[in-house]
C-alpha cells in the first residue's frame, strides 16, 4: 500500500475531513495521552515561524513524542530539489539524502517551505514538498507551501465550534491591503476548505488580478458541487459583506504581476479600504471574524474588530494545536 | 483572583523570597520530579543567552515538562507591543496575538528583552516584558529585562549556602569596566536581593554618573529599612572592599550617557582599575567573589580570583537551574 | 579515577571499540529504553549540522534523555579559549566558565567545532574541544573537529553490516573533488577506523599534496601493524579501485596550501575526473560505495552511484543514531 501524506486537504474526501476534525475536538477536550509515545518528526523550516512551531512541537510532546526542529540553509545544510543536476551551486546536499536520512531517523517529517516569488509557474509546481513526499518514506506533512492545509483544518474546527454544521453558511475570503506582496498560501486552502464544507463561499479582491490561480478556483468549483455549496468572485465590498456569517481576511500579491511586484504596488496601494473593520462587520449576519496569523493591527483588521468577540483568530490558532495532533496521529496510523 | 508573575523580586515579600530559597534548596538536593508533568514553557528570547536558556530547558525537562524556544525576529515573526498603532513598519504581529495565542498553547511564558540602549526613559518602562503580562492569560517570568529576578535568586541561594543567613553581612556591588556600556539589570538586581536579605550594601562605583536609576536606589533604601540592612555609596575603592563579606562585580553604562555613549567612553575607559584582583580581595573579610557571567576575564575580574575557592560564581550559575524550578512550580501552582 | 571522554578513537582500543558497535547493534535492534533517564546532554554546535543534531537529539530522546542544542556566537554568548589572556575582543566568556557550568547543568557535553581553514598548524592542535575537555567535569563527546569519531563508528558499523568481519577487506578513501576546500576531519577518520578494522588500506589522491596529516598517517600505520591491515598511498584511480571492496570518498583541502587556497584551486579543478562513476565502481569487487554525507551530487559521485544498491551511504548516516547511543550510555555508565 502507498504511504499516505497530508500535503493539501484536496488529497482528503470530506468524510476523511470530517473525522480529523473529530479527532480534532477530541484532542482539544482531552489533550494528553501517549499516542506519539517515542515516536518523532522532524518540523523543516526553510522560513519562519511562531504558531506553527510552537504547535507542532507541543503537540508531539503531548503525546509522548518529540520534534526536531531544523532550519536548513541557516542551521543545516541548504539543500538541492532539482533532479539529476550537478551541484556545483551553494546546495551541499541534495533533497534525495535529506529525505532518506530523515525518513530512517523519525517518524513523520513535516516542512514549510514559501514560495520564492520570482515565477509563479515554478513557485506553483511546490517542487519542494514534492520532493520530500517522493523520497521520503515516512509521511509528509505540510506546515504550508502554496497551500496550508493545517490551518484549514484549525479555521474549519474554530468555524463549526461557532455555527455546527456549516453547509450553507455565507463566506467571504476577502483581500486585504498589506505592504508586501504576500503568499496565497492561505487564500488558497480557505476557498478549498469553505467549498468543502459546503458554504456559500465570495472570494471579495479589488480586481480581477487577484483572483486566486485557476487551479484552486477549479478545486473550489468542484468542491462547491460535491458539498452544496457555491463559489463565486467579487469585487464589491459591501455587497460580499451583506448577510454574511463568515468573514476570513487575507493579503496576497496579484499572480498577473508575480515577480514584477514594483508594478503590482500602485493598485495594492489604492485599496488599502479593504481593512475589515467595524462599518463591514455590521453589514454582516453578525457574523465572526478570523484570520490565520501573523496580523498587522490597523492595516488588515482593525483593533476594534481584532479585540471584539466575533473575532475568533484566536481560537482558530489554538486549534493549530489540535487539528496537528489529529493529523500527525491518523498518519502514525497507517505504519 | 488576578494572575501573579515572575517579573520583579519586589512584587514578592521577603518571606515569599525565603519560600522560593527553600523550594530552590530542596530541588538541588533532589533535582527530578513530575511538578510540570505535561507542562510548557515558552521561552522568548530577544537576546541570546546560554546559561538561562540551558536552566530553564533543563529545569522544565527534570520536572516532566517541556519548553520550547523561540527567537522572535529571527525564527519567529517580529513583534509590535505599543497599542494602538497602524502597523506599516517591520513587525508582522501585534503582542496581544501573541500573547493571547501562546497563552492557550503553554502554561508558562519567560521572556528575555534587553533596553535598546537609545533612550533610557523608554527602556526603563520595560514595555516588552509588561506586555506579555498585559496580554498573557498564563504566568509571565522575567528571563531578564531592566532586572534580572531569576539571577537575583541564584545570587542569595549561593550566599545562603556560604553564609546561612545573611543579615547584617557587608556586600558590596562593585562597577568593573567592560569595552562595550552594558545593561544595568544585574546591577539593579543586586541592589533589590542584597537589601531584600538585609545586608549592609555598599554601591561601588567611579562617579556619581554610574549610581543606578533611582527606582531601583529607592528600592533599596525601601529594602534595607523593612530588613534591616543598609544602602550607601561609595567611589573609594578601598573603602568599600575593607572588611567585605561578598564582592560582586558588574558592568554597566552610566545613565545620564544613554544613547550618548561616545562620550561616556573617556571615563569609563579611565576606570579598568576597578577589576577585581587579589589585592583588591585581600582588602575583604576572607569574602567571596560571585558575578552573574558571562565574564571576560581580565577586564572585569583577574584569573586569581576566577581560579579561587571564593569564587562562587559557578554555585551561582547552577542555582539559576534549582531557583528557577521553584519559580516555574510556584507560579504554576496558582493555576 | 580520570574521566573519560570520546574525543577520538585512537584513545579507544580494538576491543572497546568492538564493544561500542556491538551495543549500537544492540540499539539498531531494540531502539527505545531507559538507558539515559533524566539525563541531559548539552551539543555546541560551532558549524552547521543536520544527520549529528538530529541524531544525537533523537538518541537522547529514545532513552529517555534531553539533549540542549547551543549555537555559541549565534543564539548563546561567543566564547574565547586561549587561557590567560585579557579578554578585550569578541568573545564574552572564557570556556573555563562555559565548560564548567555546563557540567553543572547536563550529564554529557558534545562540540563540533570545524578548522578556522587559515593556520594548519594551529587548526591541527584542536584546542576547542580539548579545551572542553580540560575544564569540563562531565564526559565531551566529539561531533567533529579535525577528526569525527562518530562517523567513523557509523561507517565501521555499515561496513559490518555488509561484510561481516572487515580484516584484509580492501578499502579504498579516495579524495574527490568540491569546489570548496574541505576539512580533513572525515578523512582522516576514515584512515583510523579502517586500519583499526585491519583493512587493507589505500588512500587514493592525485598528488603528494593531498596526503593527509603525519599524525593521521601514522596513527594509519600503527593501525595497521597492530591489526594485521595496512595503508598505502596511491595516486592511480584504475590501480587504487581495481578489486576494492569498499570505496569511501571525501573531499579535502590540501594541507600545504592551508590558508593559501587560492593558490590550490587549479589543481583542485584539474582533478574533477576523480569523481565516483559506474566506470570506476566497475573496477571493484563488486564493491560497496560510501559517504558520511553531504555529498554534492555529479560532483563527488554520480546519480548512478547514489542510487546504486551498493551505495550504503544511507544505511551509515542511520547507523549514526545507533552508535551515537552506544556512546552516550558508555559514558554516562562510568559516573
């Protein structure tokens, strides 16, 4: 049988989703137990992190196992991704050792590796990620690459904590302002994971240009038909906030201008009003707030919607903790 | 009930400090234990540090607990903690996220923020470290700021163990030269513990321009008048060093300088005598040498006296391990 | 009784050495135990390292330990380890205070502390960890200096693994090239194990220039003699592999142009052909291929090679977790 990995929530049924979410609340009611006992992963962060790894490594120690944290590049060594090259460049290692060596050391080995922002036709391929799933012969986990599946799994729990069933709740995923161009990372898996729960789901950006890449538009549609719910696009503040019980903010550079982000700066600039902020929520269904975290106060949110109780950011980040136990355990599971 | 922290010795009484001496004494002599069983720690350093970060790891580990390390700004995101403000510059994330988010993931928070050494009416509001107490929901624990309580600790459970009690002993806290103006913490830290445990505390130092802030100089007098000590200063280095039960040594930069110190540089540079030599021992009470390390040796103090059987500034290093055990299970015990 | 560290084999006899990789069989076998219960092992990690850090980190965790992982000039305090010298530069701290407060806080100490590539002749005297070594009260553990004792375990182990017993086995350590000047470290390493195992041992270079320290060469030959192996010098690829049943390959600078590299760069470059193909491997006895990793693919061997089932790079690198843990308990066992 193939090992199984846990790089995005597309490779999962919703039922499958379901039950880690079970596990999930199950973990967040009872949060020890001896699941990992002397087992490990190794967290690989060739960017930073708070939450994540904080998360990840609490999480393992919960439950009697332990992560080893590795920077590579910073505190290892940086590695090559690239099949059959000579490495004459600054890698001294390539992905096919790192992955074999690891895969004999610990039990799960769990990466975040960011996008380079230069092309998005190779940032797109998450070579990466891939590269360690083919090598590797432990499970794979992503802590976000193009796609953060963790966190749809924190913000799915946060969201049925609030409302139950989901299906047919009103969501919007709305672009905000921010002074660099970030990641769709989060944007992506928020549409995968709103259309799969069957919500009805308004991806709210300033122009066309920052619709998300066709591929997670596609994965919404489909998602959308199976569940019952719906995905569309807008570029209307108030008419995607009217009646709406979800409102997720996110900031993301525009894929037409990836890598020429010089070019795409004036028009972000211009729309620095998509802050979510008091005067939207109150069009909404008295709807909560959340966001994945890092947030800068005052630019993408402000400090009265940040620190008012429909804000459930916080809970969705708790639940990092939760959701991570769920999946490392389900994976364990498989050996 | 309000949440108690770990921030200051002089939000604890005298017999609350004893309390944790005696908690401290029996942890060195029985040093592994179940008290922070499934417990976490998050230690933030915004500084580096070995000593600290080797004892409290260490210390969560012999209890049964784990602590993780972070480095905000450098494996992790960096971190705004004024309130209110549109955050357009470096920082990713507001301490309320961060403190409210690392709050639900670990029973405890210790963290290290050096002054910026700019403006000393800044530095000494020690914003950073009462932010987290602000924001946090879990205990908060000074790993150094503008004081350091956990070296205050580890100082008199070393004194205690020469000395047994300490009333009445004759220390002196003698300014030593360093090529670079150093933080004042472990200087005003010392004042706090010596009157705290009723000692006769004489303030060594070159010039007025070197006496300490006047919170921590009120402090003291506060101290030594509730214990029966007493606090003066002196810039006559035979005087103090005469009859001395304890010498300890410390570098710092001259406040009325702060952030203007090209200029303080000539009079701190005409002041390496004040190293602590064998002569300069000969003067005391067959009187013990401690200082918080790291040292340079030869500039702050002399290979004799580091080599010597009265320097007890190894006793001192290792009680941060047992002190800060007792703090951690103390201030987990409220919970 | 003195204590002992692990600081290279040569202080270990034949038998004890034997015993070391019968107890990592041991582990390789039965992974998990209580060998290290509460104990602690500090590693200062003066380089970069990925398969030492996890490893030795997950060999402490699988017996019940805790290893501290300290990056001294980074994220812990510089340290100085000339003795009696005025500490007017960098370095905050002198290893006397280091080395002995650390004994204080964990059971075992590990360094890897790599040349400084400028003065062989200062390199070659290896003073950080003996430095450790001198002032430490607990065992020190070499993760690799100018030798790597640990490699050398993980590698003698592979080769059991494949061979059974190694005497008259012929081994070759073939210098290959990298477009930077390596350390001797696992050369020279290789030297000792190899003749300690009585192999019959040729080191294949391209000149005189690459042969290795006296120190190692003769240590090589008393290897040899006492072990009923020998070493030879070649710098004939087809004479050297012809027959071998094991080829390890290394990269190193020459030592007469230490410091001076520039001036050793062309003939680095002019023996890129000594890189490790089929054609070469062809020549063996159907030998197996190794490397302590990382290793620059299609730069120090081909994919060919890498992926070949007689490559067992992999199996020495996992071997490292085995051995490491041998180690660990040995030491702690004679407190």
């Amino acid at each position: 049988m193939s090992l199984r990995h846990f790089l995005t929530t597309q490779d999962y049924s919703r039922s499958e989703i379901d039950a880690l979410l079970e596990q999930a609340a199950a973990f967040k009611r009872s949060p020890r137990g001896q699941q990992l006992a002397g087992k490990s992963v190794a967290l690989l962060f060739f960017n930073p992190s708070m939450r994540t790894r904080t998360s990840f490594e609490l999480g393992a120690f919960h439950l009697g196992g332990h992560a080893i944290v590795l920077s590579p590049g910073k505190d290892a060594w940086p590695i090559e991704f690239r099949p059959n090259v000579v490495m004459d460049g600054e890698a001294e290692e390539h992905i096919a050792e790192v992955a074999r060596v690891l895969s004999r050391y610990v039990d799960l080995i769990a990466v975040r590796a960011f996008p380079k922002f230069q092309d998005w036709s190779i940032d797109r391929e998450d070579a990466v990620i891939k590269a360690f799933a083919q090598y590797a012969t432990v499970p794979v986990i992503n802590m976000e690459t193009i796609t953060h599946p963790c966190q749809e799994l924190a913000h799915a729990l946060a969201l049925k904590e609030r409302f139950g069933d989901l299906t047919g709740r009103k969501y919007v995923l709305t672009w905000t302002y921010h002074p660099k161009p970030l990641n769709t990372a989060v944007a992506n898996s928020a549409l995968l994971i709103a259309t799969k729960m069957g919500m009805d789901v308004t991806l709210l950006c300033p122009t066309p240009d920052y619709v998300l890449d066709e591929r997670y538009m596609a994965f919404g549609e489909q998602n959308a038909k199976e569940n019952g719910g719906s995905l569309k696009v807008s570029h209307n503040i108030e008419e995607a906030y009217r009646g709406a019980d979800v409102v997720y903010a996110k900031s993301w550079g525009a894929l037409p201008f990836f890598g020429r982000w010089e070019q795409e700066k004036p028009t972000r600039d211009a729309n620095k009003h998509f802050i979510v902020d008091e005067a939207k929520m109150a069009l909404t269904n008295n709807g909560v707030f959340s966001h994945c975290l890092p947030l800068r106060r005052n630019i993408k949110a402000t400090d009265a919607v940040m620190d008012s109780p429909s804000c459930i950011a916080i809970d969705e980040a708790e639940n990092r903790l939760h959701v991570q136990k769920a999946v490392m355990t389900s994976l364990i599971g498989q050996r």
